[in-house]
C-alpha cells in the first residue's frame, strides 16, 4: 500500500514539474517577439594573406599586428642587390644596343648618298661613252672614205705623172707643163698620206674610246658593291634592333621584380598577423602578414530549416557581442544559403532537435573598428516590421 502511495506520489510530482516546465517553456516563448529570428556565431571577415612573389632577405618590416593600412602602405621590403645590379646591366646592354643602331643608321644614310652618286655616274659615264664610240666610228668611217678617194686620185695623178715623163723625154710636152702634173702628182700623194695617217688616229681614238667603255662595268660594279654594303648594315640594323627589344623585356622584366621585393597593402586592412621579422630570409611564396578589413565584417548564423522562409536578403539585424554586451551593431542580411545543412557542431540552436538549417551571412557594421574577427556574436534578424519593437 505504501509502495502504491509512493509511485503515485512520484507520478504526481513527476506532472507537476512537467506542467511547470512547459508553462516556463511557453512562458519564455511568448517573451521572444514572432518578427525575430536569433541566431550565433563568430565574428568573420574576408582575410588576405599577403606573400612574396620572390625570396629575400627581409630587409625592412613596417608594421605591427593591430596596424590599419591603407591600401599601397609597405608591408615588408625585401632586399634587392642583385636585382638592382642586373638591371643596371641590361640597362647597358639596350643602350649599346641603341647606339650601335644610331651608329649603323648613319651609315645607311651615308651609302644612300654614295648609291645614288654611283649610280649617276654609272648613267653618265654610259651615256656618254656610248656618244663617243658613235662619234669616234663615224670620223673612222669618214677616214676610210677619204682614203678610197684620195687613192683614186692618186693613181690616177700617178698614171698621168709616168705618162708625160716619156712625152717629156721624146720633146712632145714643154718642161714647164711636165712640172705642173708633177706638183698635182705629188699634192696627191700627200693627201693620200694625210687620210692614212688620219685614219690611223681615228683607229686609235676609237680603240681608246672603246677601252673608256670599261669604266661603265666598272661603276656597275661599285653599285653593287655599295648595295650588298647596304644589305650587310641593314642586316646588322636588324641584330642590333632584336638585341634592344630583348634588353628593354629584360629591363622590363627585372623592373617587375624589383617592384615586388616590395610588398604593399593590396586593400584597406588591419593587420591581424605578422609572420616575418626583419632580417629573415624569405622564401618565394612564404606568407608574410594577415590583413582583414574591419568594415567589412560578417556573422554566419544558422537557421531552422521552419523558419529560413522569413528570411529575405536585406532583412535588418543587431549582433551583440560579449565584449560589449550593451551595444548593438547594426547589420544586414546579405546571403541565404540555398542548400540546407545538419547543424554545424560548433553552433548551438536554442532547439537541439533541428537537424537540418540554412546558413544566413549577416554583414555588421563596424565603423569605429570594436568588433573583430573570432568574437563571438548574438544575431536578431528582424524578419517582420514589429520585430525591434520588442527589442
């Protein structure tokens, strides 16, 4: 009987505190506003991990963690000797280049001028040794002429000459007429001496002309020797004009990495980390600081998979933060996940039994810098315009 009076003892004790539980439970339900959704999570930002693009020694480390940047601030310097002394000497090299160019450019104009002068003296000397040989075969000609003429006269004189010598033996012919036709005999022969003595020298000044002939192949020569000169510092131009555009990508290529043994703030950031002291050597790659932009924070909460249909993009909210827990900051709703989720481990839902959750990406406003990333947050998303009035 005692036992009976036990177990049912218990039992009404056991509804008793059932009754106050869900009465509390209520209670506490009807205390949370329907235009809010609650939420957890820890304080997050776009972090950029700043590295080197080639290895060094650090020479100079301007910053410290807790520092605000602004974008293009130097983070590290990094030591570049043998960079700067390589740069000075492909610098060298493109202007040697460069000259030698100028150099063979002057000489190009120079055999422009001596090609144009060959090749006038080449016309000229053409033409007028071909007017010359045309001149010089016609007086040869006009020789030869002369000589067919002056012998027929002078065979014709010497006939008559021998004739009258034999009429002047016999007394036919007086001495002072035998005179006569030996003077004309004789003024014969003399032209016929004359004309082959002229066309003797007509002969030669023709073989002459027809030597001074030569000089025309000769100034064809000299064109040709000027222009494969040409072709030769042409082809030189173009060496020394591939030796510059390679020297200047050398140059410019070395300029690249000397700007990258400085490293600066590629944002407007807050150094979270410093992960490089002044005098390390760095490696290529190696990460050198943690930067995160602290007016760009966010908080990933998680919500019921019930209650993620209120939630629009935009939608207001206010995340509380343990180190300021009299402070809202204002934020906004800017990413719904479009997949659900079991509930991550490391968040807690005030109902344990929700398996499946959208992830929420609240942005925060954060305008003076307090919050930071890894704090832990509260979120209330206004979901409906009575929401805050209950807050």
């Amino acid at each position: 009987m005692k036992r009976k009076i036990l177990r049912y003892g218990i039992a009404v004790i056991g509804m008793i505190a059932l009754a106050i539980g869900t009465a509390l439970y209520l209670g506490q339900r009807t205390k949370q506003p329907k235009g809010l959704l609650d939420g957890n999570g820890q304080v997050r930002g776009t972090e950029v991990t700043v590295s080197a693009k080639i290895g060094g020694v650090a020479d100079v480390v301007a910053i410290r963690e807790g520092q605000i940047l602004k974008t293009g601030d130097l983070i590290i310097s990094i030591s570049a000797r043998d960079l700067e002394a390589r740069l000075d000497q492909a610098r060298a090299q493109a202007a040697g280049a460069q000259a030698l160019i100028a150099e063979l450019d002057a000489q190009l104009k120079a055999f422009d001028v001596m090609s144009e002068q060959a090749k006038a003296s080449e016309i000229v000397t053409a033409g007028t040794s071909t007017h010359e040989i045309h001149r010089l075969s016609e007086a040869l000609a006009r020789t030869r002429a002369e000589i067919v003429a002056a012998e027929v006269q002078f065979n014709q004189d010497r006939r008559t000459y021998e004739r009258f010598e034999k009429l002047l033996a016999q007394g036919f012919i007086s001495k002072n007429y035998f005179d006569e036709l030996a003077a004309r005999y004789r003024a014969s022969e003399a032209r016929l001496v004359a004309a082959r003595q002229a066309r003797d020298e007509a002969q030669a000044a023709l073989e002459k002309g027809r030597a001074v002939s030569g000089e025309v192949a000769i100034k064809r020569l000299d064109v040709r020797r000027i222009a494969a000169e040409q072709e030769r510092v042409s082809a030189a131009r173009l060496t020394a004009a591939l030796q510059v555009d390679a020297a200047r990508a050398r140059v410019a290529e070395l300029d690249a990495q000397l700007a990258d043994t400085r490293i600066l703030a590629p944002v407007e950031a807050t150094v979270m980390a410093k992960l490089v002291e002044p005098g390390e050597l760095v490696a290529a790659g190696r990460p050198l600081a943690t930067l995160v932009n602290l007016s760009d924070l966010y908080v990933r909460v998680y919500i019921p998979e019930r209650e993620v249909g209120r939630i629009r993009l935009g939608n207001p909210a206010r995340i509380f933060a343990d180190a300021f827990r009299n402070r809202a900051f204002p934020g906004k709703v800017i990413e719904v996940a479009q997949q659900a989720e079991f509930t991550p481990k490391d968040v807690h839902m005030k109902d344990e039994r929700e398996k499946l959750v959208f992830g929420v990406k609240v942005a925060i406003e954060n305008p003076d810098g307090l919050l930071k990333p890894g704090m832990f947050a509260d979120v209330k998303i206004k979901v409906d315009p009575c929401g805050y009035t209950h807050l």
